[in-house]
C-alpha cells in the first residue's frame, strides 16, 4: 500500500499490555464456577473479543451458573489489577510520538476501560477524544463495525487507514473491513494473526519501516 494517511490502534496487547491480565483475572474468578481453560487458549481465542461474549462460551464450560453480576464484578477485579500491574506496550510510545498522521484507538471494550488503562500508562494524552469504543455502535470485532466507524470519524476511506492488532478477531475485523492490518506478535500467535490476513510483525520499533515511514 502507499503509505498511510491513518493509523487505527487497537488498545489492549497493542497500546498497552492489558489483554493477557485480563484474560488471567477472568480465568481465575470463572475457576470459581468450574472453568479449567488453558491460559494460552484462552489468550488466543478470547482477544479482542467483547466480554459478555466471552463469558457465554465460558459459561459452557462451566458446572454452575456464573452469577448475575459477574460482568460487574470482573470489571471491578480487573480495573483493580490493572491499578499495579499494566504497562504501555514496548516501544508504543516513541512510535505514537514519531507519527506525522492522524491516529486513534478503537476497541471492542469500553470507553472507561480504554481511558482507565491509557491513562494508567500515560498515553492518554496522544489520543484525547479520539477514543471509539464497540459499545458506542453496538458493534464489536470480528465485526468490522468498530474500524469503520473510526475510519469515517476520522475522514478516511478503509483502504488510506492502517489497522494495528494484536488478536485474531481484531485481524479478522479489519481484513473485512477492507483495511491494512499489521498483526503485533510479540504475544500472539504469528501462525494464526498472518493466517488470518495480517502483516505480521513483533516491536512497535519496526513498524514504520515495514509502511516506508521511517
């Protein structure tokens, strides 16, 4: 492609290194009910996807219902977690502070998540209100809904955007929504990101070399 007039970011694995807490706080509060997941299947199959569908497959495999408010209460653990442990991905912010387009985040989790963890990791102020949640559109990855709906706020046609994920359902939104997507292994699985369309690639130090930016 030419080189980019946009980039989208995902949040969680790609901006800041929140995916795999989350997924190892959910796994140990459903370990409560019955769950015995593996922590790497987990991580691959449950990335980028929305809560509420996650916890409808775990509740399959669970001996007894979850409670009513478990959303709630994971959110509250998680937030908690992410308080001392989360961390800006390696390299994300030279990388963000280098780029000479617009860029913005979009996320299949909810704003408050987004701004708590960006925030957290003091890169909340590269993005300000360009922050586009799958909760704002009902619409969340492998759904395209989300890039698209960043694409269009941000003035840009799919094919002019970059997609920058971290997880399966993330590549596969942004491959049917007809952008570019650059697929961050450094914690994924390269075999499944590149299978599933993406340009795979592993530090955010080499990313603007792989588009001719640098």
């Amino acid at each position: 492609m030419n080189k980019p007039a946009c980039f989208i970011f995902d949040c969680d694995g790609v901006l800041v290194d929140s995916e795999t807490i989350g997924i190892r706080v959910l796994l140990d509060m459903t370990a409560e009910y019955g769950v015995a997941m593996d922590f790497e299947e987990a991580v691959g199959e449950f990335s980028g996807r929305r809560l509420r569908d996650v916890l409808s497959v775990l509740q399959t495999q669970a001996a007894s219902p979850f409670p009513t408010d478990f959303e709630q209460s994971f959110r509250k653990q998680s937030y908690e977690v992410f308080q001392s442990e989360v961390l800006p991905v390696e390299g994300i912010r030279e990388l963000l502070t280098s780029l000479k387009v617009p860029f913005c985040v979009a996320s299949s989790g909810p704003v408050e998540k987004i701004k708590l963890n960006l925030s957290l990791t003091g890169l909340l102020p590269f993005f300000t209100d360009r922050i586009y949640s799958g909760y704002d559109i009902n619409s969340w990855k492998p759904d395209p809904g989300i890039f698209l709906y960043a694409a269009k706020e941000m003035g840009f046609a799919p094919a002019e955007c970059i997609v920058v994920e971290d997880s399966k359902a993330g590549v596969q939104a942004g491959i049917a929504g007809g952008f570019s997507v650059f697929g961050y292994a450094k914690h994924s699985d390269p075999v499944a990101l590149k299978a599933e369309g993406a340009q795979v690639f592993y530090s955010m130090f080499d990313l603007p070399g792989l588009i001719g930016m640098k």
